[in-house]
C-alpha cells in the first residue's frame, strides 16, 4: 500500500523516517511450501520445546514475562556445548530476535552523520536502522565472482575514516563468505572508537564464531549476535542474544522495552538450550545435503555460490522470476536476490535436509529441461 506524504494537518514524523521506505516480509501464506527462502529449520523445533509450549500453565499467560536463569541458561549451552567458557551473565543481552538487537544497537550507539560500514550484498536490515538513525552508509562490496571479503578496503576504511559502527555478517547471508576470527579481532583492534558488531546466525554450519577467541574485558568493542531463530527453529517465537563487554550490553539493554520477549519465547529457549543434541542433528543432516547438492550443481554444470551458512546461489540459465515462479507452483519457495546489487538474477536457497535437496533439485532441472 502506498502511503502519502503528511498534509499539514497530520504531526510532523522524523525526517530520517519521512525518508524511508517500510521494511515489509516479502512474503506471506508460506506455511504449505517446503520453504526454501528464509533459511529457516525446514523441520521445525525440538518436540521438547513443542512439550514445554504444550505445557505452559494459563498464569504464564496473565502475568508479564519473567527472565530469570535464561542469561545463565546461554552460559551454560556455550559452555558445556561449544567450549566457551568466562561469559558472565551480564555480558548476554536477551532480545526479541536478533533483528531488534540489531534496532537497539544502532538506537543506542549511532547519531545522524555517524558512518556506518557494512559489506555489499549483506543482510538487508543493517540498512533501514541506519536510515533511521540518518546514518552515512559506507558498504564495500566483496570481491571477484567468489565474493570474498574485502578484508584491505575494510581496513583502511577504519584507519581512514571515523567510524561508528561496523556490521560483518559472518558467514555472510546471502553469499556465505566468511573472515576468520584473527582478522575480525584485528580489525576491532585498530578501531577501539568503532563499535565491530558480528551477526553470526550462521556459525553453526561451518563453525565460524569468533566468540571462543574474545575476551570481553581486552576487546570491548566487539558484540556477537546469535539467534535462535535458524538452527533452533523458533523464528515465529522471536529470540535472539547480544553477547559482548557488559557496559556495552548494558547501553544496548536501556533502548529496549522491559517486557519485548514474550513469555512463549522465554519458555521455548530454555527447552532449545537443553537440547543442543536436536540442534545438532539437524546441523549434521543439513551439511550432508550441502555436500550432496555441491556435487551436483558441478555435475549438471549449474553457475552456483556455495560456501558458509545454510544457503547458497544459483543463477539460472532462464530468469530468475521464471524459475521462482515454476518452482513455486510446484510447491517450493526460493528467495529472488531481484535488485540486490552483484547478485542480481540470482536466487538464493536454503538448504533442508537431503530429501528436500532431493525435491528441489529434481524440480528445478525438470524446468530447466523444457523447451
Ligand atoms: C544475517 C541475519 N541476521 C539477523 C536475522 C534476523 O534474525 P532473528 O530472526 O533472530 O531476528 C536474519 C534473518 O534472516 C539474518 O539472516
């Protein structure tokens, strides 16, 4: 729906807001496709979250959301599962997904003018909170067909100019490039003045996190983002992490609303924290079917990225729109990379597990064997 500009009779919103477009779902009424467009957990969560939702009593309902133990709940997943050890409580933030991690971040840190740098193509909602704050945006594209990172521009960059905040999608979505976690420190390390914000909703496939190498007290600037929305499977329940130095957690905490993380989401996170063994499972099933789909990309001679995260992309030899369209109609969402710069004609595919790769592949080369 288009809107019109305010007439002098309605109050006057933020210039910076007047000034950008709404950020809408591209799409709705998914819930029948194999959904291969938000690299989502194409099974869903563990059935102990289900039990524990199943379970939750009508007073969990009435009274307003009570957080106490999940902080340590984080610890102890990071802890006892991925060998990270030395995280206090208060250096965890709970937020209601990472996106509105990613809102307080810039809501806490960034003034209008302030320079934001970012990679080119990254995740598309670095740059409406930016807009919103009336921020510079500095995006430096990854380089060559295999999308590295522009670990020199960035560098520079930082040295060059006085940067406030710095977003590095690792791996990044949608091309899955990753940087090693001696040059992030390196790069926190040169620009003390900037806050380095690493969204890693991705790590788990290809274990990329820098967190295990940080010590919060020696490099302060640096915060990690981790969802459970993804591997989880909790997307629809909105829960996500802000890990970094506690002043910093601290600053990021005070733009947010008391009560943003509901009581469901609460529940369901302390049920997907146990059971990291689902989780992983599901990692394992998702990489073998990575390793399938390499293999056949390269025999049918399908243009293709694939490298970190849970999704890669292809170029079709018909348009993209076609190929979403058919593969839509057959019953399977893909998610058009139409207008995003380097990767446009491109689409990006989540990747399930190898039954559903199966589907997908069969269905895709059926179209391409048309005439
Ligand atoms: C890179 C990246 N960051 C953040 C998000 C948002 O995560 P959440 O569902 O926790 O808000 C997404 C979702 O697609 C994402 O791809």
């Amino acid at each position: 729906m288009e809107f019109d500009k305010p007439s002098s009779k309605l109050p006057e919103p933020r210039y910076e807001v007047e000034n950008m477009n709404t950020y809408s779902a591209p799409i709705e009424g998914r819930r029948e496709f194999l959904r291969l467009d938000f690299n989502e957990n194409t099974l869903g969560p563990s059935p102990l979250v289900i039990k524990a939702l199943h379970n939750i009593p009508s007073n969990h309902i009435s009274i307003y959301p009570e957080y106490d133990g999940l902080q340590e709940a984080v610890i102890n997943n990071l802890q006892i599962h991925h060998k990270i050890k030395g995280i206090s409580s208060s250096e965890v933030g709970i937020f209601n997904g990472v996106d509105a991690a990613i809102h307080a971040i810039f809501h806490a840190y960034c003034n209008a003018g302030d320079y934001l740098l970012t990679t080119m193509p990254t995740f598309g909602y670095y740059n409406p909170c930016a807009k919103m704050q009336g921020m510079e945006v500095i995006a430096i594209p990854y380089q060559n067909n295999n999308f590295l990172f522009p670990y020199e521009q960035i560098y520079r960059t930082l040295q060059d100019k006085n940067i406030k905040l710095l977003m590095i999608c690792n791996p990044n979505n949608p091309t899955g490039t990753r940087l090693s976690p001696d040059k992030i420190l390196k790069l926190a390390e040169i620009s003390p003045q900037t806050l380095v914000v690493i969204d890693e909703l991705y790590e788990a496939f290809t274990g990329d996190s820098v967190l295990p190498y940080i010590n919060f007290s020696k490099t302060p600037n640096i915060v990690i983002l981790r969802s459970l929305s993804k591997t989880a499977g909790l997307a629809g329940l909105r829960i996500g992490f802000a890990i970094g130095n506690s002043n910093i957690i601290n600053r990021i905490n005070r733009v947010t609303g008391p009560y943003d993380i509901n009581s469901f989401a609460v529940t369901a996170a302390f049920a997907a924290l146990k059971d990291q063994l689902y989780i992983d499972k599901y990692v394992k099933n998702v990489l073998v079917a990575k390793a399938w789909l390499q293999e056949q990309l390269k025999i049918h001679k399908i243009k293709h990225h694939i490298d970190g995260g849970n999704y890669f992309l292809i170029w079709p030899e018909r348009s993209a729109h076609e190929v979403e369209t058919y593969l839509k109609s057959k019953g399977i969402l893909v998610r058009n990379m139409k207008g995003k710069q380097f990767i446009d004609g491109s689409l990006r595919v989540s990747i399930g597990t190898l039954p559903q790769m199966e589907k997908f592949l069969k269905t895709f080369l059926s179209l391409v064997k048309m005439s």
